[in-house]
C-alpha cells in the first residue's frame, strides 16, 4: 500500500470517528447521555408580515438652540438583518446651514449610535428640519431663541444646563474607561483558559453584552445623552458582575473534544498532502506524455529526412551510368 492510500484510509476512519462524536453528545463528566427530542407548541394562528424600516429614528437632542452656532446629535437605529456602515445625516431646513457630519461608523443588527451635526441659525422661529438618512426622511421640529427677555433668560437657563450635563458626562466617562479597561481583563484571563483546555463558551454570551452595552455607553456620551449613558453603564456594569464568579466555574473540555480539534486539523494536512501527490502525479504524466510525444515527433522527421537522403544518393549514383552508354555510342 502505497503512502497515498494510507492517507486516504486514515482520514476516513477519522471522518467516521468524527460523525460518530457529533452524534453522541457529553455529559459534564464525559458519559454519553441520550437527546431527548425538544417539543415546542406553535399557535395555529398566522401574523401577518408587518414591514420594518431599515432605518429607524430614535431621538433628538437637544431641541433649543440659540442663534448662531449650533451642534445635535440624531439617534438611529438599524433594524436591517445585516451590519451597516457609514450612516450619513443630511439636515435642511428654512434659516439652517450645515457645515459639518459626523457620521456613525458601523452599526451591528438591531444597535442604536448617534450622528453628530454642527450647523448654523440664522433666524429665531420654530423650524421644521428634513432628515435625510439615505433612503429615509424623517422631520424634526427645533426652537431657535431671540433676543426678547425671555428668550434670553431661557437661553441662560439652557447655558446652565449644558454646563451640568458636560460635568455628569465627564464622570460618566470615567466609569466607562474603567468598564472598557475591565473587559480587556476578562477577554485576557478567558484567553488563558482557553490555552489551558477550559471550555469558555458559557461565558461568550454574557461577554458579548457587556460589550453591548459599552458600546451603547459611548455611543450616548457621543450623544450627549446622560440619562441613556446612565442605563448602558449600569447595564455594563451588572454584566461585569454577573461575569466575575462563573470564571471559576468553568470547566476543562473532555478529551474527545480536544481529540476532534487535532483530528480536524491532521484531516486538513493529510489533505494538502493528498492533494499535493495528486498532482505531483498529474504533472509527471502529462511531462512524460510531452515527452513522448517530442520523441515520436523527432524520430519522424529523422526518419523522412533519412529518406529523401537516401533517395537523392540514389540518384547521384544513376547519373554517371548515364553519361558512360552515351559516351560508348
């Protein structure tokens, strides 16, 4: 049995093996259990497919402004099945400019973010803006100030407020460096289990919202939105703790696990292996066909040219005969 063969039978037994292990799932303590079928109760009823926005408009902020310049953040929300990225914002309205778009990055299926707008008013009223957030048009109706008492007086009132919020947003982002730099922690020490044969998918999920919700966290101090940003990091920091004691938890996989992982990626070797002779094998036969074919060709030429030589010989050899019966007449 040649070494192609060999390794051919030895990734089938290892496929065989591996049908076998997929099949028969384990217990904590590595005994075979049997799958119990899972039943689950449909009601007869049929709802009807209500069509969803891709793009869906959260929130606002703020909604008073001064005369002049001006900065707000729009809150969308991507409802589609898939990631998207570069969400764009183009704002118009009677008496507004804008100079300038932050657009948000990327966001995940279902993930809300904020697209920053610097701009300019030019007159105080009420005015209707038009949110273009391609293919979507939302309105939004804002309130510029004058200069009557009033106006003023809430223009100071709004100044104060957006000193107080600048102060809550500073110490919001505080705790969220800390949550961020405690999440580092934990992918880091669920990287070490991992290496030591700990099976940390009990925890991928739990992990997977605390980045949510930071994620969310620095989308709403982008925002400036506090009371948001105060949900995500309560949210973030709930998670953390829920995180922290089921690390010793966790348990080392069974070896036959790990045994399907090295014969996954013995299969992919012997593979390349088989694949390499394969055509190792292939090119030596078609060189060795060329080859042959040249041969043949050559030996005919050789033979043809051999011919006509011969051929011109025999009549070189005729031609004096010739000239002597003419000169014995």
């Amino acid at each position: 049995m040649n070494l192609k063969n060999i390794l051919i039978f030895a990734i089938l037994i290892i496929s065989i093996n591996l049908v076998a292990a997929e099949d028969a799932p384990l217990a904590p303590d590595g005994e075979q259990t049997p799958v119990e079928p899972i039943t689950e109760v449909i009601n007869d009823t049929v709802n009807e497919t209500i069509p969803v926005e891709e793009i869906t408009f959260k929130n606002f902020l703020p909604k008073e402004f001064k005369l002049g310049d001006a900065q707000f953040s729009i809150q969308v929300q991507n409802n589609k099945k898939e990631k998207i990225e570069n969400v764009m914002a183009f704002v118009s309205g009677k008496g507004f400019s804008t100079y300038d778009v932050t657009p948000i990055e990327s966001l995940e299926v279902g993930e809300k973010g904020y697209i920053l707008v610097n701009g300019n008013f030019k007159e105080p009223r009420e005015i209707e803006l038009t949110i273009k957030v391609n293919p979507f048009v939302f309105l939004q109706t804002v309130t510029v100030l004058g200069e009557s008492q009033k106006d003023l007086e809430r223009a100071q009132e709004l100044a104060k407020q957006e000193e107080e919020r600048k102060k809550v947003l500073a110490d919001l982002s505080i705790k969220l460096d800390t949550l961020k730099q405690n999440y580092t922690d934990l992918e880091n020490i669920l990287a070490e289990k991992s290496k030591e044969n700990y099976d940390i998918k009990p925890l991928s999920g739990n992990l997977e919202e605390l980045k949510k919700d930071i994620k969310s966290a620095e989308a709403g101090i982008l925002g400036e939105n506090v009371e948001e940003t105060k949900v995500s990091i309560g949210l973030a920091s709930e998670d953390y703790k829920n995180i922290l004691p089921k690390i010793d938890e966790l348990k080392k996989l069974p070896k036959i696990i790990k045994f399907k992982e090295y014969a996954l990626i013995f299969s992919a070797i012997a593979g390349a292996i088989i694949t390499f002779f394969a055509l190792y094998e292939l090119l030596k036969k078609k060189s060795t066909a060329v080859a042959s074919t040249i041969t043949t060709t050559i030996k005919q030429k050789t033979s043809k040219d051999g011919a006509k030589t011969v051929e011109i010989k025999e009549e070189k050899k005729e031609e004096p005969k010739e000239k002597h019966k003419k000169k014995k007449k």
